[in-house]
C-alpha cells in the first residue's frame, strides 16, 4: 500500500489496509473505523444514526451489472419506496 499511496500517512495506510480486508470477520467493524485515528476526528456518536438491523439491496448478484445499470436501478427502488410512503400518508 505504501508504495501505491506514496506520501500517505502512517494512520491511512492502516486504515486502508484494514478496511479493504478481503475477509469481513477480519475487516474492521463500522464502530471501529470511526473510533480509527485515521477518521476519529469526524466521528460524532450523538450525530450518527444506527440501523440495528440488516440492510438487503434488493438488486440480485447473479446478474452481472455496468455501474451505470446497477445506479439506476437502486435510485429506481430508492424513487419507489418514496412513491409508496407518500400514498401512505
């Protein structure tokens, strides 16, 4: 990483390193990115919103999508939920 980000700090190649880590039950949790000196400056837990359950995104991975394709149809779910919340109320 050092020699990919020449000149970057000690703190973001860590923090690169291990937020990118291939196995998530080795990858740094939110809680601990935000608590890493790297980003600790910008962590503020009484502005911060937590979801205490799993977000699906309900675009299926067996098909492959350009980034183009997969942006429009999460803003087209995204457009569709509001439709829906709107009618509600």
């Amino acid at each position: 990483m050092s020699q990919f980000f020449k000149g970057a700090s000690k703190d973001a190649l860590d923090f690169l390193k291990r937020t990118l880590e291939f196995d998530p039950n080795k990858r740094l949790t939110i809680e601990q990115a935000l608590k890493h000196p790297f980003v600790r400056q910008f962590h503020n837990p009484a502005e911060e919103i937590v979801c205490n359950k799993i977000i699906h995104i309900p675009i299926s991975d067996a098909k492959k999508l350009s980034v183009k394709e997969y942006r429009d149809a999460l803003y087209a779910d995204i457009y569709q939920k509001k439709r829906d919340q709107r009618k509600k109320f």
